[in-house]
C-alpha cells in the first residue's frame, strides 16, 4: 500500500519527484504523498551555508522532521533550536515542521493528508497575488493566484517558459488550476524541474475556491521574474 524510498544523505529529491509524475509505468500505480526532509540539530547550520543540495532539500520538504535535538549542548539549546526552526520555516513556510524526539517514525512517514495541491490562503483582495520568502535570498517561494480561467495554450506556453528560464533552479511546482472550458474541475499541476506534460485532472473542486492557484519554488530566481513571464 505504501512505498519508502529512502536517498543517501546529500541526494537531489526533485528528480526522484519527477520520475513518479513522468513515467508512465510508476505514475499509474503510484502518486506521491510526500517528501520528508531530516534536519541534523546539531550540524544543520553548517550544512545549510556550505551546500546547496541541502537548502534544497529542506525546500522541496512537505515535511521536515529535526532529529538530534537533544543533543545540543545545554547553555545553547535552546536559543540554537529556535534559530534553526526559524531558518527552516523561512525556507520552507508550507512544510509541517517536527521534532523527531518521542515521534512515532511510521506517522512521520507515513501520515499524509490527501494532497489538494493547496497553497497558503492569499489575499483574496488581489486577482494576482505574490508572496516571497527566502533564505540568504536563495530560496524562493512565490504564490500565483489568478480569478480568471487560464486559457489552455497561455497555460502551456507559460509552463514552458518557466520551465526554460528556471532550468535545474526550478525546485518544485504545486497548484490546482482553472482551465477554460473545464469548468467541472481542476487540472492539477505537481512537478519538480521539468513541468511540460504535467498536467492532470480533477473530477470536482475539492471545495467552493475556483482561483487557480500555484506555488512555484525557485533557486535563486527572483519571483518578479516569474510574474513577467505570466
């Protein structure tokens, strides 16, 4: 019923991500639930400023679970662990953030809700709606809300120039998006790098929200460039 891969420890996500949504023979049988990021307490500070593939890691997470917390020394602990819970919910605002001590590791893993794709709650003011947060200015998320349908050809058209313009920094792609002339629901649109054909379908709403909406994860790619590309 249920599938854990488990990568080497610096290891790229998005690729593994993409695979299940690209090939045909995974993605009928299997859909991803989540990708689950461990942080070291003790050696994440270092880790984050010295690799990319980790603040990458952290950023692609849909879970981030913070593992040996108790062992960091007692005169810093505290003020070490709240630090580095900041930095990681700067990288990763979406991210259920965990601490590993007294975690069930099977819920850790395991326990996803149903995707629905969703972003944070913007504005509902705004017909287009942009929200960056970052790490050292690396690390961006930014938030497309759009009121009106996507005509079918602009949505391809802009797929494939974000997926020119970002290349290997575009970290990871989510939304649910209204499509002109599919009124009875949503194509959903999950990818990491490579986005073109990525699209599926959606039988219903999964409530009264018809804005599309779509998270775009880049690496040091301003989000202004992302909005002159729509």
């Amino acid at each position: 019923d249920r599938v854990v891969i488990e990568t080497s420890g610096l290891a790229e996500a998005a690729p593994l991500a993409d695979m299940l949504h690209a090939e045909p023979s995974l993605a009928a049988r299997y859909a991803l639930a989540g990708i689950v990021t461990t942080v070291d307490a003790v050696n994440a500070a270092t880790t984050l400023d010295a690799h990319d593939t980790a603040l990458r890691q952290v950023a692609l997470a849909d879970r981030i679970v913070v593992t040996k917390a108790d062992l960091l020394p007692s005169d810093v602990g505290a003020a070490a662990l709240d630090a580095l819970t900041r930095r990681l919910s700067a990288l990763s605002p979406a991210a259920d953030l965990r601490m590993a001590d007294g975690a069930d590791a099977g819920n850790l893993l395991l326990d996803f809700p149903e995707p629905d794709a969703s972003p944070a709650r913007p504005d509902p003011s705004d017909p287009v709606f942009r929200h960056h947060r970052h790490d050292t200015g690396r690390i961006r998320h930014t938030c497309l809300v759009r009121d009106e349908p996507f005509d079918p050809h602009t949505l391809q058209l802009f797929l494939e120039a974000l997926e020119r313009a970002a290349g290997p920094n575009l970290l990871r792609v989510k939304g649910l998006v209204n499509v002109a002339g599919r009124p009875e629901g949503p194509a959903v649109l999950h990818g990491a790098q490579r986005l073109v054909d990525r699209l599926a379908w959606l039988d219903r709403w999964p409530g009264h929200d018809r804005r599309s909406r779509i998270v775009i994860i880049t690496m040091d790619m301003p989000g202004d460039d992302i909005l002159e590309l729509l």
